[in-house]
C-alpha cells in the first residue's frame, strides 16, 4: 500500500476523554472513528487488524472442528420468549418494532438463535456432536460505554455452540474450545490465563473467562504465576485425542476472578507466585447443559430410541476488544508495538526523500520484492519531512521498519529497525532484494 493513496488519518492529540492507552492511540492512529456513545466507524488501518484477528479466531475455531456460519443482528423477540430470556435480559437489549409492530431485537448472543437452527435439522444423536460458530456483531447497550472498542455498545463476537448427546461429550467439547482459545490467543502475541468463572444456577466448574492481565483491566484477577509462564498447547495439538492433561494442566493451578475469589486459597500459595492484578475478559467459555434445549425442545434420539434434550455450551471472544486488548498489552512511550501476527503491515517502507531519482529506484525495487515474497508493506512515499514519517512509523507500530535514505543509497544500504527492540542495522540493497528472491 502506497501512504500517499491510502487513507491513515493520524492526529498528534486525542481527545481528552480517551483515558487509557489503546484508546489513545486507536484514535491516534486514525483507526477507528465514534459514531456515538460505543459506536464505532473501523476505518482503513483498524479494520485490516480486525480482520486479521477474527481470520486467526476462524483458523483455530476451525483446526478444533467447529464449523462456521452467519447469523443474523437482528433477531424475532418470539424465540427470546421461549426461553425466557426476553423479559430477564432487561436493559442491556436493544428492543426494536418492525412496521408490522412485531418485536425484533438487535442480538446481544445468540444461544435462541442457534438453538432454533438445531432443532429444525438435528434428530439423532448420529449428527453429534456438533460445534458451529460465527463472528457477528452484537448489541449490547452497556450502562457506561468506555475505553473504546474494549466496552462498545456494537461490538464484534466471535461465538460458538457445541451441541452434544451427553454431559461427557460436552465436556469434550468444553475441552477442545479450551484448548482452541489458548492456541488463539497465543498466535495474537497474548497470555491469556484461563480463570474459574461464575457458572450461576447451574453450577459446576465448566465456565472459564480467558484474562489478559492490564492495569487498565476491569475486573481484578488472582492467578498463580505459573500460569503466565504457561505456553499454549500448540498448533499440532490433536484435537482428535484425549485433551484432559492439557486442560488439567492449566486448572490445576490457582486462577480466579473477583467474583469466584478464594482469598485463602490464594493465600496459600507460596509468596512469589502469587499474582494479584487487573484483567481484560478477551474470551469465555460457558457449558449450561439443557438451559436452552429444555424450553426450546431442542431433542435428539439416543441409540435406544429414546428422545432427550441436547448438552449445550457456548464460546465467546471478543474480536474487536481484542484489538484494544493487544495495544493495551503491546505499546511503548512512541506508539503501538503489533505483534507479527495481527499487525496491519509487516513492514513500514520510509522513502526519506521522495522526488530524488535515486531513493525512489531503490523504494519501489523493494517495496515490488518484498511484496512479491509475499510480504505485507505500507510504503510511506509522501513528501513530509522524514522526522514526521519515522514518527508517524513508530505511532503506527509496524514490525520492521526499512528507511531508504539518500546517503545509504550511494553505499548501496538501506537500515532495518526492529520496532520491538528498537534495533537497527544497515543492509546492503542487493543483499536484501537476494534474500527476497
Ligand atoms: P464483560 O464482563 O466485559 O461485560 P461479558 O461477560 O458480559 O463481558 P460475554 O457474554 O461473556 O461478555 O461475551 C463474550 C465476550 O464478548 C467477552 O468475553 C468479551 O470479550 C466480549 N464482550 C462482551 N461485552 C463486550 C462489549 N461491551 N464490548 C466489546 N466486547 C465485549
Ligand atoms: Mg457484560
Ligand atoms: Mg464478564
Ligand atoms: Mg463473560
């Protein structure tokens, strides 16, 4: 992408009501606009990091078997009224009169919605189990929209419904979307700590929110250390075979938010693993057995015949919090830092002087190489002063920033920085257009 066509519109301020750093800098950076009050207009940049993230979200979903699909915003109240949601959900719900007065509403999950698919295909316990996802966006008018896209009002959801014949396939289920998270939120450049969730009337201990920890989190998170020094389970995971190992490794330890808290527990971990902290819910998972199935008759045939209500759970993660989540948890003093894997470019090409033969040759060999070998370039060949374009390159936050100056040139060099480290060195020209070939 040529900066001179694009359309990047960086401000030096932000407005004021901007109080933490993903924010700022998305409103910096020009990659995101306010509609109005959790309304958000994704401009060129911030919708490029969105879609690399719910691509990474589908590549997961999609390596641990659930299948994708779409399904409406706008759902009909009647199916909210079987299961009784309607009513309980309150204020939250975004409620809406067609011309026909009939009640819709702008979905803020979808649990009615997929229970209603499954029950118009699904009879025997031949088709099971199933996991089917899709990434929609969601209403939900929250009481106090804030910190941008992290608590919008319209927000962008990535969520799956397993459906299984027993409560022990379900925990199969549960146990692969576990898996997937962490594989997820790992490729984003993340740690997210799978933390015992509140499960309600229905009890039991299958309900985990996935914390990225942040000081600007609003939930405050108690997790044992050696959670965060976990890696995730790996691409190569089979989720064909036996995850409990995997999953128990991690739940083995101590990990809860304020609500589940155990302050003893937790006191009797010993001193240095003790991590008491502020945490962003990025994911949650949540099995609730026949919640739905039962009101909704959502039944399937067992192999003796017999019909009985299908073993539900959903997935949750928040695709377009996520991208405040990664800048919240990857910034420095001069800008966003991308992680490799979602950032908008891979590599930021500063033509420091533009109009000059020479330095132009040089910039469109390379930016031409380095897009043939596949690689993501926001070539800046505006004619600003090269001060304003290195800034502007370290607001923006691309990996590797490559500065073809005028000097390098008659020695045959461009420099390559590390945006991560700050790290620079000098390449010869013809070295780097080689190693491209
Ligand atoms: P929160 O506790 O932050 O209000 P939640 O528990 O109500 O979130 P879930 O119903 O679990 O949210 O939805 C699944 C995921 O959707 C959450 O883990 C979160 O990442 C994301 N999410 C929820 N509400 C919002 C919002 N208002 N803006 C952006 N993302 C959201
Ligand atoms: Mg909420
Ligand atoms: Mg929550
Ligand atoms: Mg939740």
């Amino acid at each position: 992408m040529r900066l001179s066509r694009y359309f990047l519109p960086v401000t030096k301020d932000a407005p004021a009501d901007a109080a933490i750093a993903s924010h700022k800098l998305m409103l910096r950076t020009g990659m995101v606009r306010q509609n109005g009050a959790g309304i958000y207009s994704w401009l060129p940049m911030g919708f490029r990091v969105l879609k690399k993230i719910e691509q990474i979200v589908r590549e997961e979903m999609d390596r641990a078997g659930a299948v994708e699909m779409l399904m409406p915003t706008l759902q009909q109240a009647d199916l909210w009224r079987e299961s009784g949601r309607y009513e309980a959900y309150g204020k939250e719900m975004l409620r809406i009169q067609d011309r026909h007065e009939r009640d819709m509403l702008y979905g803020p999950t979808n649990e009615e919605l997929v229970t209603d698919v499954f029950r118009s295909y699904v009879k025997s316990y031949k088709q099971l189990p199933l996991v089917l996802y899709h990434q929609q966006w969601k209403f939900r008018d929250e009481v106090r929209p804030r910190f941008g896209v992290m608590r919008g009002r319209e927000f962008l959801m990535k969520d799956a419904y397993s459906f299984d014949l027993t409560e022990e396939d379900a925990r199969v289920s549960y146990r692969k979307m576990f898996c997937a998270y962490l594989n997820a939120f790992g490729r984003m450049g993340l740690t997210a700590v799978p933390m015992r969730a509140d499960t309600g009337p229905i009890g039991g201990d299958m309900s985990h929110e996935f914390i990225i920890l942040a000081d600007t989190g609003e939930s405050a998170v108690f997790c044992d250390k050696a959670l965060l020094d976990m890696p995730a389970p790996g691409l190569d995971l089979d989720f064909d075979g036996d995850l409990t190992a995997e999953v128990e490794k991690r739940t083995q330890y101590y990990a809860a938010t304020e609500e589940m808290h155990d302050a003893d527990a937790f006191a009797a971990l010993p001193a240095d693993r003790q991590v008491s902290a502020r945490g962003i819910e990025v994911g949650h998972i949540f099995n609730f057995g026949t919640k739905y199935s039962v009101p909704m008759n959502a039944v399937v045939q067992t192999t003796d015949g017999q019909m009985v209500p299908v073993q539900m759970g959903s997935y949750g993660i928040g695709v377009s919090r996520l991208v405040g989540g990664i800048i919240e948890a990857c910034h420095d003093e001069n800008g966003i830092v991308w992680p490799e894997s979602v950032a908008p470019w891979q590599v930021g090409l500063i033509n420091m002087r533009v109009g000059d033969a020479a330095c132009d040759a040089v910039c469109e060999r390379i930016y031409q190489a380095l897009q043939a070998a596949g690689r993501e370039v926001l070539y800046d060949d505006t004619d600003e002063r090269a001060g304003g374009k290195f800034a502007r390159m370290d607001l923006i936050g691309l990996p590797w920033q490559t500065t073809v100056g005028p000097r390098g040139v008659a020695d045959g060099k461009v420099e390559v920085k590390n945006r991560k480290t700050g790290e620079k060195h000098e390449v010869s020209i013809e070295d780097m257009l080689n190693q491209l070939d």
